[in-house]
C-alpha cells in the first residue's frame, strides 16, 4: 500500500494579514498623505509590483493629480501624469466604467488604449492594474500598479485590491470629512466632541461605547438629537445599541425589531445610500408618536453584498439638510463602520487562528489516537472550528448501507435517525466519492438527487472516503446549507482531516491484527505449555502408573504358569483375575490419553450454544453413571456462548461427573451450577459438597494423571479436568479451582464472549 500524503497544515492568508494591517493603521490616521502611503506600500508589497501611484480628483472634479507616488525614479517619464479625466485614457476609463481594470500581458495596456504612449510620450509597463477610489458613487481618484513582468492577477489578489481600494475610499472620506468638520465646527464643545469620539473609534470596537460618543458628535453639532444602532437578526432590524434619552417605550419597540419593508430600513438598503428625510412620521414606521420626532437620517454602513449593519439618527427640532449636516451623518457613520469593519475582521483572524490552533491539535492526536471514533468526534469539531458554518458527518460502511458514527450538533432529530439509520452505498456523491478514491465537492446537492429521504435540504456538499487496503471503511462528509463552489481553502482543510482519519482507521486495522496475532501466540503458547506439562505427566505416567498395572499383569502372569504347572488351578484363577484387572487399568489410561490427544488435535466449529441444553444432558449422563446415589442439583440459567457444542458437552460432562464423584460418599451430592457476567467473557462454576482438596494442589488438579486422592478410595484416571483446561483453552478461556479439604470443591472456566 502507498504511503498516504503528508498533511499539510493550513496558514492563514498573507493578503487577508496585510488587510488587517492596514485597517487598524487606517483607523489610526485623519492625514491624506499618510493614508495614502499605508494603502499604496502594502499593495506594492504584496503583488510584488515594481511602481505604484495614486491619482486624485481635484476640486473641480475634471482634473487627475497625482497625490502620491512610490518606484518612479526622480523625473523619470511615466504615464501616469497630471492631466484631464477621459474615457480614453486608463485613469479615466476605470473611473468612468466604476470597475478595476487589470492588464496582465504586454501590450494588453496598448492595446486597450492606442493613443495611450504617444500623447505621453511614455512606454506602458508590461502589466497594470488600475484601481477605481469612489465613496458613496462620488469619484476620489485611481490607484495604479505597474508590473515589469507579465502578471496574471488571482481572485484572491483582485479581492485584495478591491477591498484595499475602498477602505483608501473610505479612509479619503474620512480625512476630507474630518478636514471640513474642523472648519465647519467651530464650538470647542463640538469640536471636543467628535475628538473624544474619533479616539474611542479608533481604541474601541464595542457598540454601545461608539454610539453614546455618536450621540455626543451629533447633539453638539445637530442639536437635540436619539441615535440608535440596528442589526439585521432572523429576518428583522432589531435595535442592539441606543442613546441614553431613548424613552423606554419607544425601546421596548425598537427591542422588538422592524421588518426589511420599513421604509427608512427598505430605502437605505435599496439605496445603498444614505437617507435624509427632513419630516419624519414615526407612526409609519409603527412606533409611538410621543416623543415626536420631526427629522431622520439613516445611514447603512459600507459593508458587504448584504448590509446588515444600519445607524439611525432622529431629530426632534425642525431641520433642514445641508451639505454640512449630511456630511456629519456620512462622516461619523463612516467612522463608525470602519470601527466595526475592523472588529469583524479581528473576529475573523481570531477565529482562524483558533481553527488553526484546533487543526494542529488535531494532526498531533492523529498520529497516535487509534479510536477512529473519538478522531472522528474530533474531526467534527474542527472542520466547524476551522471552516465556520458547515454541517459535518463521519460514517462507517455497515453491508450496504453508509453508517453514521459521529455528527455535528446543529442536526434536528429526524434527520440524525435518518443518517444512522444508513445512507445506501448507491447514492451519487457517496458512490463516486468511492469509485475515485478522491474527495468529492458538489456545489449543488439535493437529497433527491442523491436518493435520500428529504428531511433537511443542504446546498453544498463534500465527501472523503477513507480506505484501508483498498477497502473503503469510513467517509467523512460536510454540507452547507447554501449551494456555492467550495473555496480551495475548505478543499484543503477538509481533504486534510480525510487523510487523517485514514491513517487512524490503518493504524486501528493494523493494532488489531497485531492484537489477534498477540492473542493466537498467547493462546498458542499455553497450549504448548500444557502440551509440555501433558508430555512430562505422559512422561511420569509410562514410568509409574502404566508400568504398575504392566508389573501386576507379569508377575502374576508368572504365578498363573507356575500354579498351572503345579496344579493349583484355584489360585491360577485367582492370578488371572488380577491380570485381568491390571489390562484393564492398563487400557482405561490409554484411553484417557487418546481421548485427550484428540482434544487438542481436533479443530473447532464454533456456532452457537446454549449451555443449559449441555447441562441437561450431562445431568442425564451423570445420573446413569451414578445410578442410585441421590443427587440435588441446583441449576441457575446459563447462557448462550459461541464455540463447539461436542467439545463443551465434553466439559459439562467432565465437570458434573467429578462433582458427584467427590460428594457420593455424603448421603445427597449437592451440585450448584451458575454463570457470572463479565464485561468481555462468561465466568461458569460448578461447586459440589464432596471431599474437597488442599488448596495448595489447586493448580495440580488439571495435570494429566494428577490425581490426589487413591484408586481405592475414588476410581478415576486423572484425565478428565486435563481434558477439560485442553478445551477450555482452545476456546480463548481459562480455568480454576478453589476447595477445601472436607468442605468440598468450586471448579470453574471462562468463555469470551466474541470470538
């Protein structure tokens, strides 16, 4: 089998570290220039781009000038100068079309722009990128990159730039704002005011502090003025942050949450746009009409595809907007949402940086955690650490069916009973998961599709097949409940885990195998080690107890000839008789030893076997051995075992007769029969009343021909409980005995419970 791939341990993205750089340096600054230089070095830094620089739109809105530069030597001619906004020129272009422009090849630049190096009077670089700035659809300026070398821009880069080309957007806003606020606000208390706030925005990402600070701004500049902060939560804007003059049943309103189609929430967010109404009737919002509330703005902060962040401001004087007071709303709305931008993406690497941490942790435990199950639990809780908001499944093939082992918490009941229940090996993305031998990402997945009962749609969905010598045994499956592409990313992280749990799933076949092999080798080496006992008894024997009854039947085989020759038939009789009884000693330990070399010769056909049945019988047989001796026997229930139902007839046999050998010189042989429970094996014990024994000859008792009492007292060959440890310990158990001398004997075995 190959060796499995390495894994790889994720790293968090070196453009997503530069954004969060920038960010808290942006929010650091009020200076254009310095603004310009945070946003134009990390962008040349990290596209590896030889030259870069910012063009900005002057006061009159027609002009390009460049603001900042950084590669450029000296005086050197470039083309990207002072000059006239025109659609015909790249500056212009990206403006006019309001998206980037990348030109990755050269002569791509030429090319789109014909007349572009003659009226400079420059040569075009061989790849550019040229990055629109706009706050709210207002034109700032362009950011350019230039590239001596052909430069094929990733989506991750294009992501990158665009969002660094907004927050330079966001943050030249901010300065021009900040830069008119001071002319405009010329009270020391407004002044101070947005001061305060400006630094908390800066030092603080807590809501609640950055909307009391907001209310201060606003009132020292507007006037009597409530601000609240607004989340979209399951479908409604509910209130999250207030300003303290709030009365408590307008809250208690606002607390309850607003639908998308309020107006000032449906405006802003159809809008994109700040909204300014200069009369405001609260009523049409659905709240209380007192205290009124003449004017409104509300602002959405700049975020994503879909806003969900929103500050309103009510005035309760009459006002009409001005481009001063609008740029107060914009600007302290703005600063709010770059406060806020920054604390979800601190969120975002705090979280990455967990799912890291929960990912290495993880790889350790992989590479010595042999319980597949519980590397599966764990597998399950960091994909969601790592990854966020997937649904995540371990299964293990059971026949046909795909097993659940392990799921993740957020499953309603009826669709874990489903998935334990067991997803058939048929279904498309399991099967193909298993043909390949490859992880499976479908960005479209339906339960239909796959033949599984609907109980919850997921959009998304991914599977690992774990193999251990080309037989699949485990797979490990995660979904989303939205349909979209898998990033690659995700892809790897999860292909990652995959591997993992496949190196846990060989380790574990391969620790049971070496743990059956240990177990046979053990087993076989008692065996042996009886075998050896068995050989040295048999050894004793043929020197001692065959060779007494071979004397007895010589010697008087020779008394017989001489009482014949002299005529004494009566004693010759007499002598025969000895004889006779010494061949059939002789015989009853030779089938002793044939019966036990049998039992270790012959092979085991385990089925099942119910051991009250064998009791049954070996009372039976007992009983017409000893027939006429009172015996009480006391059976408890016994149970069910797997092994060879002759072999272990022959042990219930062998164990009952000798219990009611040993206890028939008592008036009634009292026999108890029970079984024991344990955890991984049956304990069964047979106890009697009889002769007992000295503890110290426990062991001795199971020795071929140990026997501890004489032929004349109790008849026997000393086979029988040699017999039965051969059985017993064919069969994986084990056996015991514990007595006392006159108050009888326990004899016991253990069977495993799974064979």
């Amino acid at each position: 089998m190959s060796e499995p791939s390495p894994v790889r341990t994720p790293t968090l993205s070196p453009l997503i570290e530069q954004l969060q750089s920038v960010t808290e340096q942006l929010a650091a600054t009020n200076n254009q220039t310095a603004v310009l230089q945070i946003v134009l070095e990390p962008a040349m830094e990290a596209l590896r781009a030889i030259a870069g620089a910012v063009l900005l739109v002057d006061s009159t809105g027609e002009l390009l000038e460049m603001a900042a530069t950084r590669g450029h030597e000296g005086e050197a001619q470039t083309i990207w100068q002072n000059g006239p906004i025109e659609n015909s020129m790249p500056a212009g272009a990206a403006l006019a079309r309001h998206q980037s422009l990348y030109f990755e090849h050269p002569g791509a630049l030429v090319r789109a722009f014909p007349e572009l190096e003659e009226r400079i009077g420059a040569i075009a670089p061989v790849a550019t990128a040229v990055l629109p700035l706009f706050l709210d659809r207002q034109p700032l300026g362009v950011i350019v990159l230039d590239f001596r070398e052909p430069h094929e821009f990733t989506p991750e880069e294009r992501r990158f730039l665009q969002t660094l080309a907004a927050q330079c957007g966001v943050a030249l806003g901010r300065t021009q704002t900040l830069a008119q606020l001071r002319q405009q606000v010329t009270e020391n208390e407004a002044l101070n005011a947005f001061t305060r706030f400006t630094e908390v925005s800066t030092n603080t990402t807590d809501i609640r502090v950055l909307i009391q600070h907001a209310a201060e701004v606003f009132q020292a500049t507007l006037g009597d003025v409530s601000v609240a902060h607004y989340e979209l939560e399951d479908g409604l804007w509910r209130v999250k942050a207030w300003s303290n003059d709030i009365t408590p049943t307008f809250l208690a309103r606002m607390q309850r949450g607003f639908t998308p189609d309020t107006p000032r929430f449906a405006e802003a967010v159809r809008t994109r746009q700040p909204v300014f109404l200069p009369i405001w009737d609260s009523t049409l919002e659905g709240l209380p009409t007192d205290p009124h509330y003449v004017g409104l703005a509300a602002y959405l902060y700049p975020q994503a595809e879909q806003p969900t962040s929103l500050i309103s401001v009510g005035f309760k004087q009459a006002l009409h907007w001005t481009d001063r007071e609008e740029g107060i709303v914009r600007a302290v709305g703005r600063s709010l949402g770059l406060a806020l931008h920054r604390a979800e993406q601190t969120q975002q690497l705090q979280e990455e940086r967990a799912g890291l941490d929960a990912f290495v942790a993880f790889t350790e435990r992989a590479t010595w955690i042999t319980d597949v199950l519980l590397l599966a639990r764990r597998a399950v809780d960091v994909l969601q650490a790592t990854l966020g908001e997937v649904s995540v499944a371990y299964y293990q093939l059971d026949e046909d069916l795909w097993k659940a082992q392990a799921l993740s918490e957020e499953f309603a009941p009826e669709v874990v009973a489903v998935l334990t229940a067991g997803i058939p090996i048929s279904a498309p993305s399991y099967a193909e998961a298993v043909q390949t031998r490859e992880a499976v990402f479908v960005s479209g997945w339906t339960a239909d599709r796959e033949g599984v009962a609907e109980t919850e749609s997921f959009g998304a969905g991914a599977f690992y097949p774990c193999f251990v010598d080309d037989t699949p045994k485990g797979l490990l499956a995660m979904g989303t409940q939205q349909s979209r592409a898998w990033t690659t990313r995700e892809q790897s992280v999860f292909q990652a885990i995959g591997r993992s749990l496949t190196l846990a799933l060989e380790r574990s076949e391969l620790t049971q195998r070496l743990t059956e092999q240990r177990d046979a080798l053990e087993l076989r080496s008692q065996e042996l080690q009886v075998a050896n006992e068995e050989l040295e008894a048999f050894t004793y024997s043929a020197s001692h107890d065959l060779r007494t009854p071979v004397r007895h039947v010589m010697g008087f085989a020779e008394m017989t000839e001489r009482a014949i020759q002299r005529e004494q038939y009566d004693k010759a009789g007499k002598y025969l008789e000895t004889v006779k009884q010494g061949a059939l000693r002789m015989n009853s330990l030779i089938d002793g030893m044939l019966i036990l070399s049998r039992s270790g010769r012959q092979e085991l056909r385990v089925q099942p076997v119910d051991l009250n049945d064998l009791t049954s019988q070996a009372c039976r047989d007992v009983g017409n051995e000893f027939a006429g001796h009172p015996v009480r026997w006391q059976i408890s229930d016994l149970p069910k075992v797997q092994g060879d139902a002759g072999m272990l007839q022959q042990v219930m046999t062998n164990l009952l007769s000798n219990a009611v050998k040993y206890s028939s010189k008592r008036e009634v042989s009292e026999v108890r029969i029970w079984s024991e429970d344990g955890p991984s094996e049956w304990t069964v014990r047979v106890q009697d009343n009889g002769v007992g024994f000295d503890p110290a000859y426990a062991q001795k008792l199971f020795g071929i021909f140990q026997r501890l009492h004489s032929q004349t007292v109790f008849k026997g060959t000393g086979v029988g409980l040699a017999t039965v440890r051969r059985i017993i310990l064919k069969h994986g158990g084990q056996v015991s005995a514990e007595g006392h001398e006159g108050r009888g004997a326990t004899f016991s075995f253990t069977l495993p419970k799974e064979r």
